[in-house]
C-alpha cells in the first residue's frame, strides 16, 4: 500500500525523513482527520496550525458545529507538533473547554502552542478560532513519547 502527499509517494515501509516531513505524513495518513476535512499548514519546533471548513457534515443537532470535529481539528495540530521531531508521540489526556459555536461556512483554525517539551511528557495548549479570530475552544493535551521513530508502517 502506498500513501500519497502533495506530489510524494510513501510506501508504508518507508520511514519519515527530511524528504517527509511531519505536516506531509499526517496529511496523508491520518485518514480519520483527512475524511473530516483537517489538514495541517504550518509546523516547526514550537507550534502547528491545522484547518478545516465547518461543512453540512460537521453539524450536530442544534446545527452547529459537532465537538467531536472541533476536538479532531485541535487533535491534529496536537499530533503535529508533539511529533514534530519524528519521535512516535501518543495522545494519554486531553480537555477541551467550548466557549462559543462554529457554524456552517466558518473556517477553523487550531494552533498548537508547546507548553513542555518534556522527552517522554509533552504538553500542548490549543486554541481553536473563526475567520474573525473569534475563539470556538481551548484544547490541552499531553502525550507520551516512545523511544521509536516514525514510520509510516506504526
């Protein structure tokens, strides 16, 4: 099987290297976040922003958008950063705080911001925001570093 990222092909034997980058691996092979319409757009060292537009699909019953999407956005940019370095990192706690409802048509973005860059214990704050900068939720996740690489077979 081959995954595919902006003009790369990627075995699912081929390890992650300065040819694959973090943003172009998880764009391609979180298939959960990519059907959800997330993708990541920015990642180094410190933060990572992931995007989605809030479509038909992502709204509950009230008609807003459901947490569920809300929490696999900011989950996307946690996960980018965390594994920024190529370590396999693994989400074990996260929270998320609702302050306000996205709506159809609105475009999300969650930047992830390292709060402890600790070598088996990261943490991330998230903040999740409209197009008018407004904030929809506040996600803090923490993980827990692996002494193994990426690879895309994991």
């Amino acid at each position: 099987m081959y995954l595919y990222a902006e003009n790369k092909t990627i075995s699912k034997s081929t390890e992650m290297t300065d040819n694959l980058n973090i943003q172009d691996y998880l764009n391609c092979a979180d298939h959960f976040a990519a059907n959800a319409g997330c993708r990541i757009t920015e990642v180094d060292a410190k933060h990572a922003v992931a995007v989605m537009t809030v479509t038909d699909a992502h709204l509950n019953g009230g008609h807003v958008c459901q947490g569920g999407a809300l929490f696999t956005l900011a989950d996307l940019a946690i996960a980018a950063l965390m594994n920024y370095a190529g370590q396999l990192t693994f989400g074990i706690a996260n929270s998320i705080m609702f302050v306000s409802s996205a709506k159809e048509g609105d475009e999300l973005r969650a930047e992830a911001m390292q709060v402890a860059n600790h070598h088996k214990i990261p943490s991330v704050e998230v903040r999740v925001t409209n197009q008018d900068g407004m904030l929809i939720c506040h996600v803090t996740g923490m993980g827990y570093r692996k002494a193994t690489t990426i690879n895309a077979a994991t």
